[in-house]
C-alpha cells in the first residue's frame, strides 16, 4: 500500500513537473522571439529543462506595425477627418490600445501625432498582450506551488517521505518560476507604463479635425470692436496703441528694469497699471466665490515630478518647465519645479483618494503666478505682456462625475465667459481642432478677446474637459452613490404579511473622477484687453465699471508722460 501512494505520489509529481514547464515554456519562447526586455537568466532555464519534453504551441499574433493582427471590435463609424468615433472608450490604457488599437491610432493621427508616439500606441498594444501571458503564467507557477505545498503535508501524514521530497521540489521550482515571471512582468510594465505617458488623451467625438489653430471653430462672438470705438470716441483714422505704449503712457510700464534682473521674457508693472492688474485679480476671485460656487484655495508654487504627470505636463513637456535644482530644494524626494499652472496644485489635492458621489463636483479656484520657459517659442510674441516665463492667472478646475463632466464643462467655459462680459470686453468663442487642442484635453474651447492695438482676437482663456485622463494618472476615484435598498416581504403560514426586510446591496465600486479646467481669466492677457479697449484718444484709460470699487473709486487713469510709445526710463 505504501509502495502504490509512493508510485501515485510519484506520477502526480512528475505530471505537475511537465505541466509547469509547459506552462513556462508557453509563456517565455514567444516573449524572447519578440525581442522583449526580459533577462537571460531566467529564460535559459527553462529552455535547458525544456529539451527532455515535447510541446506543442501556436505563438500568439501581435500587431507591431498595421494593427492587421490584432483582435479588435473594428468601427466603420467615423467622425470629423475620417477618425473613427470614441465609442465606450474614455482615456488610453494598454488594455483599451490592445482592444481599440484602430481607435487610438485614428484619434492619433487626427492630432496630427509624430511617429514616434503612434509607434510607442502600437507597442503597447502588443505588449499588453505579453503582459496578460505573463500574468497567466505567474498565477500557474503559484498554483502549482500550493498544489505542491499541499501534497508536502499530505505525503508526510502519510509516511511517504520520498513523495514529500518531490514534492518539496516542485514547490520550490514553481516558487521560482513565479519570482522570475513576477520581475519580468515589473520590467515589462515600467516599460508600457513609460509608453503611455507619451500618448495623449482621446478626442471628443465633436472636436473638428484640422492641423493648427486655423482650423480652429468658431462657436460664436460677443459685442462687437465697433462698440467699442464709438464708447471711446475713436475718430476716424485713429490707430489704437498697444497695451505697452498706454501702459508707459501711464508711467506704469517698467519692462526694461525688470530684463535687466531677470531676463528677457519677464516684466514689471507699477502705479495704477500694477493695481489695475491686481483688480482683475481681485474681481475675478470674488466673481467666482461669491457668484459661481467656487472654494478660493492656496496652493505650493513648487510641485513634484509626479504632480506634473498626474496632470500630463510631464514627460512629454519638460522642456518647457523651471525645474528646481535638487540641491536647493526636492518634492518628498522628487525632483521639484515651479507650477506652470495653478491646474497642477488644484487638480492634485485629491490625488489617490477615494471621494463620495454625494460630494461632487468639488469647484477649486486660485490666482497664482505661473512660470513657464516657453521652449519652442523664440521669436514669437516677444512684445509687451505675451508669453512671458512668469505670469498672473486665476485658475478653475472642477473635480466630477463621469456623468455630468460634459456639462460642467460647458458651465465652467460660461464662468469665464461671465468674466469677459462683465468687463465689457468684445471676444469670441472657438472650438479647438484636432492639431490644435492640449495634450491632456478631450474637448476645449479657447475664448479670444478682441484687442484694437493689433486689430485681433488672442486668447485670454482655455477651457478644458479631460474627461478620466488625468485621474487614471494620479488614482482619483470616486463611489457612485448606492441603489435604493430594496424592500422584500415576508408572509407568515396564515397568509398574512410580516415584518418587511431590507435587502442590502453592496457598496459600487470606485470608479474614475473627471477633471475640468479652464482660465477664468488669465491676469496679463485681461489686463491687455482693459488697456488697449479702454483707451482714449489723449492717452487716458477709463477703468472698467466693475473695477471701479477695486481702484479705490477711480474712474479714469491719467498719463503722465508723452504717448510717443517709449517709456521714460
């Protein structure tokens, strides 16, 4: 009897060993005929074992350059420039890349992506595939090693100490077999997850396809610069000044003191040019507290590396940041940089937390300075206040539910907009195209105010739906709200009713924020428009009839030097 448990000990165990190295054998060859980043090490062994046993294994298909291999749900439904329509699909991951890789690659090459970044969407949908075998084998190896560690026990209560040895063995092998497929499956992972960083948002379905900000939408505008020539009584002929012309007017403009400490792309505003700009800030803030349903927050001017990819300026946009040197200062550890927006701070205070349904949406507002180094830019805008490396903005982010993002969204864009109207300022709504629309955006509307001195709209806000992109990125999360309990009765043998009994249903399952953001407004470029579409004839400002109260009652802003755009300095 002894002798038969040892045999059928025996045969279970070499059966166990087989299927194991099966199993690894499956899963690793196709790994290393594809090239991946695995190690040597822990395929050689497998490989060595493998030649006392036969197997036989169809590699799996994957897609590396046409997507023609891969297994997808296929749409002929497309949208604006032929890019095929999002369907179920919120923001990428390998998981919908692998299962929509037509999907993404169309959305990528609507925004005109390089290469480079299509090549990297095409890998991640291969390795994704990888990563699910890899998995596959890892949950083998385990199983196999409680199977064996199982049988150690049983064979010892038995007195079969040659099957426990076996057993042991096995246990051991497939304990390694699941280290090893477990440091591969981390190195494989890093390297999908450094992929996916460089790959942007999905397009709304309703962003038009176009290749820069000439293709860009316009929604509609609001007042008319006719209006405003006839409130200031331009006469015929008149050439309204740019904002830095009025502003030296003013003996406000000090630009040339503020290259010589810091540089060029840096300015400096002082008199009643400087409180006015301090106005709009004010009156923005109170604008969105009081009326709009904003929390005003204050917020680090200095973020961390992993912030900055929470919210996707990181990797791709590092260029344009000011990084701090990590001998002065680091982030937790991290390399720290100074905000490029308030968007960064705000969008982060909830980063990795679990909110309530019932909670949403959280509305954020601050007015910060923002830096940024403008890499890529030389050469444009280098006159008055636009695109400097340090500017004033008051930001708008909205943390929300997936099913109410999109008018959130329309309801955030309106709350700048209310800021442009208030002032009385002419501007006009655009819809951003395919080529032109953010990195992390899913949906955006620039709003442009009208500025006379250089007889176009710019852009004084932007207005963005992000849809889950940036809280997949930074593990932002929120419970739906439960179902009504259910109510069921009970009847006793006489047929009458019991007491009735409340079922209970279980908790949802947390499932990703949407975040919304958008300039309400930026503090430079409203200052721009104030100036140059309240300017008189003589040089003289009128200040804006809300700014009124914020500049201690003064209605008009006199020169005091000669209008012959030179500053005094």
């Amino acid at each position: 009897m002894m002798a038969e448990a040892r045999a059928s000990s025996h045969g279970r165990s070499l059966s166990s060993v087989v299927r194991l190295l099966g199993l690894s054998i499956m899963y690793f060859f196709p790994l290393v005929r594809h090239g991946s980043c695995f190690r040597t090490s822990s395929t050689t062994s497998f490989a060595a074992t493998s030649r006392r046993f036969s197997f036989s294994y169809r590699p799996r298909l994957f897609s590396t350059n046409s997507g023609s291999e891969v297994d997808v749900a296929s749409t002929t439904d497309k949208t604006h420039g032929g890019r095929l329509r999002r369907g179920d699909l919120t923001s990428p991951d390998a998981r919908s890349i692998e299962r929509k890789e037509d999907v993404i690659l169309s959305h990528l090459r609507s925004r005109r992506a390089n290469e480079a970044t299509i090549q990297s969407a095409r890998d991640v949908a291969a390795l994704n595939g990888r990563r699910v075998e890899l998995i596959m084998a890892k949950d083998a190896a385990l199983a196999e090693r409680k199977t064996a560690s199982a049988e150690v026990g049983r064979c010892m209560k038995e007195q079969n100490p040659e099957g426990a040895e076996e057993a042991k063995a096995r246990s051991s092998a497939a304990g390694a077999a699941a280290d090893a497929v477990e440091a591969d499956l981390s190195e494989l992972q890093e390297r999908i997850d450094s992929m996916l960083a460089g790959i942007p948002n999905l397009l709304d379905d309703v962003v038009p396809d176009g290749a820069d900000d000439e293709d860009n939408e316009e929604i509609y505008t609001w007042g008319s610069p006719d209006e405003i020539s006839a409130r200031m009584e331009w006469e015929d002929g008149f050439e309204p000044r740019w904002h830095d012309e009025i502003a030296a007017g003013l003996g406000g403009w000090q630009t040339d003191r503020a290259v010589r400490m810091s540089g060029s792309r840096f300015a400096a505003l002082s008199g009643p040019t400087a409180r006015l700009e301090r106005a709009l800030t004010s009156f923005f803030l109170d604008l969105h507290t009081t009326e709009h349903g904003y929390t005003e927050a204050s917020v680090p001017l200095v973020i961390s590396r992993s912030s900055l990819e929470g919210t996707g300026q990181l990797p791709k946009f590092e260029e344009d940041l000011f990084k701090i040197d990590g001998s002065s200062h680091t982030c937790n550890g991290q390399d720290a940089f100074l905000i490029p927006t308030a968007e960064v701070p705000l969008t982060n205070m909830h980063a990795d937390e679990i909110l309530e349904e019932g909670n949403l949406p959280i509305k954020y507002c601050a007015a910060t300075p923002c830096f940024r180094a403008e890499a890529g830019s030389y050469g444009r805008d280098t006159r008055g206040l636009f695109r400097l490396h340090q500017f004033s903005k008051v930001e708008l982010v909205k943390i929300t539910s997936a099913e109410t993002s999109e008018d959130e969204h329309e309801e955030l864009t309106l709350h700048a907009e209310e800021c442009l109207k208030r002032l009385k300022l002419p501007y006009r709504k655009v819809r951003l195209c395919s080529g032109d629309i953010g990195f992390s955006a899913r949906h955006c509307y620039d709003l442009e105010v009208w500025l006379p001195g250089q007889g176009q709209y710019r852009e004084v806000s932007s207005c963005s739906n992000v849809g889950d992109f940036q809280a997949r990125r930074m593990g932002l999360r929120y419970r739906p709200n439960p179902p009504h309990t259910n109510e069921s009765t009970d009847t006793n043998a006489d047929g009458k009713n019991a007491k009735k009994k409340k079922k209970k249903n279980k908790a949802p399952k947390p499932v990703l924020c949407h975040t919304i953001n958008g300039s309400g407004l930026a503090i430079g470029r409203a200052l721009i428009g104030v100036l140059e579409n309240y300017q008189r004839m003589d040089g003289s400002v009128v200040v804006p009839e809300v700014l009124v109260p914020y500049m201690g009652g003064a209605e008009v802003l006199m020169p005091t030097n000669n209008i012959d755009g030179k500053s005094s300095l």
